[in-house]
C-alpha cells in the first residue's frame, strides 16, 4: 500500500497515526502557548493602562486594541517598533523616529505612554460632545470618530472583541 509516496506495510499503519496524534497534540500545545503569551503581554500593557488612572473597563478596551492591532502582540510592529498600538504619527518626546511607516520606540512603555497623550488629547478636545464609553463598542466608535483607524468599523469592532474575550473573559 502507498501513501503519499510512502510505502506502508502493516503495523507502519499504527505508526502513520502515532504521527498524526503527536502533531495533532504539538499543534494543540503551540496553540496554548501562543494565547498564554498574548495572555502574559495583554496583562503588562492593561497594567501599564491602569497605572495612568485608567478604570478597570476603559484599560480592558485599551488593552484588547493594543492585542488587535499588534495580531496579538505578535506583529513585526510591535516586535521591531516597540509599537503597541500600530500609532503612524507619534510625538516627538516619546518616539526614536519612524520605522516601517509606524512610529519607533525605544520600550513598548513608551508607546503606551504615547498612546495615553494621544488619548487625553482625543477625549479632551474642545469640539467634542460629552462622552461616555461604558462598553468596547462606544470605546470603538470613539477611535473611528477620531480617525484613529481606516478599517470598517465594524470589523475593528470584531478584532477587538476577540481580543476582549482571548483576554478577559
């Protein structure tokens, strides 16, 4: 019998399918790995959140963002950029520069700290309505009416929401 260019004899059947559980189980092991390292560098950053004064639901949609836009803190942005939250024009006293057409830090608490500047500025602005964000909904629609983002909003919405629920559900 042949398979898949492989001769296979009697009992090396037993061992086609030993193989197929292992790299089953393999896989199944790098999955959990992966969502504990989203898990771990998620809880850094809504640390990082909580400790501007953030409340405990604004740094969970704060957080879940910062996962959706670096695929879950595993994007070459984030990596290379120090970038955690894909910002394209960061200030000047908190970037090193422009790399890959996003703005370059020199430690991701930098990029937060960014991020928290440009909050406060967006949230502040005199032009703005009263606002309350009270779910990861109008957290969204705060960033798309703010232009922080090009994507429909509903599919942000949808990353975000992933995120959350990888995260802190």
């Amino acid at each position: 019998m042949s398979w898949l260019g492989l001769h296979i004899r009697g009992r090396s059947l037993l061992s086609v399918l030993i193989l197929v559980t292992l790299s089953g189980t393999v896989f199944l092991i790098l999955s959990r790995l992966k969502k504990k390292i989203t898990m771990d560098k998620g809880l850094d950053i809504y640390s990082l959140i909580k400790a501007y004064g953030f409340n405990d639901n604004l740094a969970m949609f704060v957080t879940s963002q910062a996962a959706h836009e670096t695929a879950g803190f595993t994007s070459q942005i984030y990596i290379s950029n120090h970038n955690a939250f894909g910002m394209k024009f960061a200030s000047q006293a908190l970037s090193i520069g422009e790399k890959n057409g996003y703005a370059n830090y020199k430690t991701i608490q930098d990029s937060v700290a960014d991020f928290v500047r440009w909050y406060i500025k967006a949230r502040n602005n005199i032009l703005s309505l009263p606002l309350y964000i009270n779910s990861l909904k109008s957290y969204v629609s705060f960033l798309k009416n703010r232009n922080y983002f090009e994507a429909k909003e509903s599919e942000y919405l949808s990353g975000c929401e992933y995120f959350y629920n990888q995260l802190f559900a």
